[in-house]
C-alpha cells in the first residue's frame, strides 16, 4: 500500500516514525534533537538518505552528497545531477569552507547568443532546450565536498541508485507538475524518457529511472570521470547535438570547481557565513542587514509596518546594487569590498525615509533581469559540530526540460542566469548589465545563498532556499525573524513572507501577510502585490537549551530527517 504521511507535529526522538520502503512517503516537518545529526531537505527520501549517512558514521559533508545525489533522483523539478550549486559550511575545526559548482557557459557561447539579427532578445532559446544548458557543476561539486567527508563516495551514492533502480511513490505536488510538463519534456528532449507515460501521474505512482540508475552507477564506478568522460559525456554531447546545443566533449572535461573564501559578517553577536560571488546572495545580505542596523529592528514586531518598511528599503537598495556591478569575479571587477563596507553602506542609506517608499529611480539606473525560482536547499548539521549549507539547481522548473537520452538526467537551464541583454529581464525579472554578460567559461550571476550563522564560533543556524531573487531575502528574513524577533525555526520559516528587488517596483507578500501591515505600507506609497508563496527554507537551529530544531518548509513536500 502506498501512503502518504504529512506530520506538522513537533517530534521528540524517538516518536517519529520514517518508513523504510519508498512506496511510502513520511514527511516530517519538525523535529527536535539533541546530540543527534539532522538534515532538511525539500524531499523526505533524500533527507533520509542523508540521515542514514548521519546513522553510519558519517558526518554533515556525507549527509549532504547523500542528500543531494537522493534529491536528484525523488525531486527531479530541481534536484539534479545536470545543475550547479554552491555550498558553505563551517567545521567543528574551525575551518569555513565554501565550494562553488556553478555552470559554466561553453566554450562556443558568445555574448549575443540570444538575440535575433535585429538585436531582440529569444529568451525562448536561453530558457528551454539545448541551447540554454550550461555546463554541469553539481558531480564535480559533490567530489570536491567528498574531500571533507568520512565515508566511501560509493555508500553516498548507494541510496540514490536504489531510489532510481526501485522507484519511489511520488506526492501529489510532483504528479501535477510532471503532468503539467509532459509536452515540454517531449518537445525538449531526443528521446523516450522516465517523466513521460502515455496515462496521467497520480499520487503514489512509482517512478522508476532505469536509465539515471545506471549514469549514478558509471559515477559510482569511475568517479567524476563517470560522468565528465566516458559514456555519460558522449551521451550528453550526442543530445547536444540533435537539438543544437553548443556543449562539447572538452567543455565537459575541462570544468573546475572552485573552493572560495566565504563571505562572512558581524550581526548582532553573530557571524554570518555565506557565499561569495559568482553569488550575489552574501553581498546583498551583507549590504541588507548592513543597512537595517542602521537605523534597527529592536522595539519593532515581525512583519509590523516598521520593521518592512526598513527592510523593503534595504532591499531596494541593495537590488539596484546588485544589477549594476555584479558577475563573476574572475571575469570582471570584484566589487564586494566597496559594496559592503560600512562607510558605502552608511551612505547608501542615507536617504531612507521611515515615512515613505524610496522611488526606485532614485536608487539606480540599470534595469534588473528576472530569475528562476526553482532550486533546492539542503542544510544539515552533525553531533560533531560540522554545518552544510547547500543550494542546488537546475534553474527553472526541470531546468531546460531536455532529458540526455540513455543517460535518464534533466539538464540545467542557467544560460538564463547571465544577462542575455542588457536590461531585458530573465525569468525572476532580474535585470543585468556587462558585467553579468555571457563570456565562454564564465559563471552566471546567482541569488543562491546558502548561509551558516555561528555564534561563539559554533553554528546557530544553518539556512537557505530555493526562490531565485527572493534566495536572498527569505534567508534575510527567516535569520532576523530568529536573532532580532526571537521566533523558533518553524516560526521563522512559516511566517508569511515578503520582498522586493528594487525592479519592479512592487512589495510581494505571501498570503496571510498583515492586513494592517499592507494598509500602513500603502499609505506611504508602496505597491503590495500577493502571491502564492515565496521560498521553500530549510532551517536548522541549535537552541539556547542545546537541542536542534530542524525545520522543513511547509509550502512544499520538504521534510526533516534525523540520525538514528
Ligand atoms: N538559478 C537561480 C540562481 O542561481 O539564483
């Protein structure tokens, strides 16, 4: 029998209960925990993965690779092995750490690309298909983690094979969705694949992928090889060739992950740890929490007219920062220093006024791009201390939608990320200038930011989402919401969120948002928009008391694991 358990409650070990086969899905969306690893992830059977890494001796770095391979086989929208990602973690060493498996634009890719010969924008050919895959960074990314982990990459792997071999019950957001999608996957890809059958997906239905389960093994087998050469490589090299892709055998062999420094700063006795350009996530939380504190969040109330208000200005600002000098460092002017220091942002400020909308005209010039929100946060934490931080993605919704034929893996659709016309927005209606334009082997500009928060050097809170633009605000939000407005993590992840990106001009508030707040806003000048929901945020926080209190967003299947 296939069953389907959402469970709300908060859990003391060892009440939970997790099912062991795969036809059954247990979503747990809390737990509490001392002395025990746990993970959060947006899928119950990939936190699970990860926590039976946890139970075998392994640490955070294990649960996390296990975490990730999983997801790419249950949660095929964003889970991948055809993505990138970034992670930051912090050890119970002392070490911080943040690795950077970001696509990287082909060798053949050219700043003009997407543009007809009138010069106009087809985003239809940076969003779908062949053309916009960017090259590969999440295996490699999952090696170079491996570097910091304890147990064979072999075991990490294991569950996700078994997932892929076996096939799982899927939940009912994921049946709609591959309905929803069918013809994109027909029309996108070469080929016959796992996502694709004749009758309509139900809840509970197994999916089964046959053909990812033997690409995991190949990797498993022969390492990143099995997937960078060999037979996974030629096989994604022949599906760039039916459908005009531009990646080649030695685009795919050639690409380097890259281990940065973290970007880390003081908030409120706290360090803030988090991900470095080619992100843009840590200069615009540094820059955000910069700029609340100048004025401050104490004596305000969660989501009150005060406390937005101040923070939808610091928004702004730091939005219209972000279109105008951000890319990837090792292409263009690294500008981190002078966005983030206190005199820049003290000045920045300057003209905040607590009793009006800032005009977003007078903030910046250039116009922002749009981004894709669907991507997917892991956070985990180890009894010895060791905090991931991971967000991974294939861009949109199933990425480009292409399948690599005989390899049964959805391919990313990042090209989008980079700036394929000075101010025409991607699909977050992000805008960009030159410095986030497409370069052969450069990195696209990304909101991801996976955050780890340490107080007294140990960690306090280990966060991140999915949610393109809104990445850096839900992480923004869901930390002051535990430092400054004292909620607990299931408070700080389900209370309605807002955000604003400087462009376009509006405040977007989940349901549920104040009314009284949404009055107040509007009296001064904003223009509040509702939508649906915003970020799917994975929180963990280690409590004053010493338990952990893991938390998987209620907005989606997202789900809470624990070690045995
Ligand atoms: N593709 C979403 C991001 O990187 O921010």
């Amino acid at each position: 029998m296939k069953k389907i358990i959402i469970s709300a409650g908060l859990f003391l070990l060892p009440l939970a209960n997790i099912q062991a086969q795969f036809t059954d899905i247990n979503i747990v969306k809390e737990v509490k925990v001392i002395n025990k690893g746990v993970v959060a992830s947006a899928h119950p059977l990939a936190s699970e993965a990860g926590a039976q890494m946890l139970s075998a001796g392994g640490n955070a770095f294990d649960a996390s690779i296990a975490t990730q391979f999983a997801l790419a086989v249950v949660y095929p929208q964003a889970g991948n092995i055809g993505g990138g990602g970034f992670m930051i973690a912090t050890t119970s060493g002392g070490k911080r750490i943040s690795l950077d498996y970001r696509e990287t634009a082909p060798a053949k890719a050219f700043a003009n690309m997407y543009l007809d010969k009138k010069g106009n924008a087809l985003p239809e050919l940076s969003q779908n298909g062949h053309l916009a895959v960017g090259i590969p960074g999440a295996v490699a990314g999952m090696f170079a983690m491996h570097k910091y982990a304890k147990l064979p990459m072999a075991k990490l792997i294991q569950p996700a094979i078994d997932l892929a071999e076996q096939g799982f019950a899927i939940t009912p957001d994921e049946a709609q969705l591959l309905n929803e999608h069918k013809s994109d996957f027909i029309k996108y890809s070469s080929g016959p694949s796992a996502f694709v059958k004749n009758t309509d997906w139900k809840t509970g239905d197994i999916l089964r992928q046959p053909e990812l389960a033997e690409t995991l093994r190949r990797i498993q087998q022969s390492g990143e090889k099995g997937f960078y050469e060999g037979k996974t490589a030629e096989l994604i090299v022949a599906e760039m060739k039916k459908g005009k892709g531009i990646i080649t055998a030695a685009d795919l062999k050639n690409y380097k992950v890259q281990e940065r420094t973290p970007l880390s700063f003081p908030y409120k006795g706290h360090e803030i740890v988090t991900m470095p350009l080619p992100s843009s996530g840590g200069i615009l939380l540094a820059q955000m929490f910069g700029m609340t504190s100048l004025i401050g969040l104490d004596g305000k109330e969660v989501n009150s007219p005060e406390a937005v208000q101040l923070m939808v200005e610091a928004e702004r600002r730091a939005y219209a920062d972000r279109a105008e000098y951000l890319g990837d460092p090792s292409f263009v002017a690294d500008k981190t220093e002078m966005l983030t220091n206190a005199d820049y942002i003290r000045r920045r400020f300057a003209d905040y006024n607590p009793k009006a909308a800032t005009p977003s005209s007078a903030v910046g010039k250039i116009i922002p791009a749009k981004e894709s929100e669907q991507t997917t946060h892991i956070s985990v934490l180890d009894k010895e201390g060791n905090a991931v931080s991971a967000t991974t993605t294939l861009n949109g919704l199933y990425g480009s939608r292409t399948v690599v034929a005989g390899a049964g893996f959805l391919l990313n659709n990042e090209m989008d990320d980079f700036s394929i016309k000075p101010g025409v927005p991607n699909m977050y209606g992000a805008v960009g200038n030159e410095a986030n334009a497409i370069q052969p082997g450069k990195r696209m500009l990304s909101s991801m930011s996976p955050t780890v928060v340490l107080k007294n050097n140990k960690p306090a809170i280990v966060v991140g989402t999915p949610g393109g633009t809104t990445i850096p605000t839900s992480v923004f939000q869901s930390i002051v919401n535990v430092i400054d407005f004292k909620k607990n993590a299931n408070e700080a992840v389900n209370l309605p969120k807002f955000h604003h990106q400087w462009l376009p001009e509006v405040v977007s508030v989940e349901e549920g948002f104040p009314q009284h707040t949404i009055r107040e806003l509007e009296k001064m000048n904003y223009k509040i928009q509702k939508r649906e929901k915003i970020g799917r945020v994975e929180m963990i926080v280690v409590e004053d008391s010493g338990f952990i209190h893991a938390v998987g967003d209620g907005r989606g299947d997202d789900s809470v694991a624990w070690e045995k």
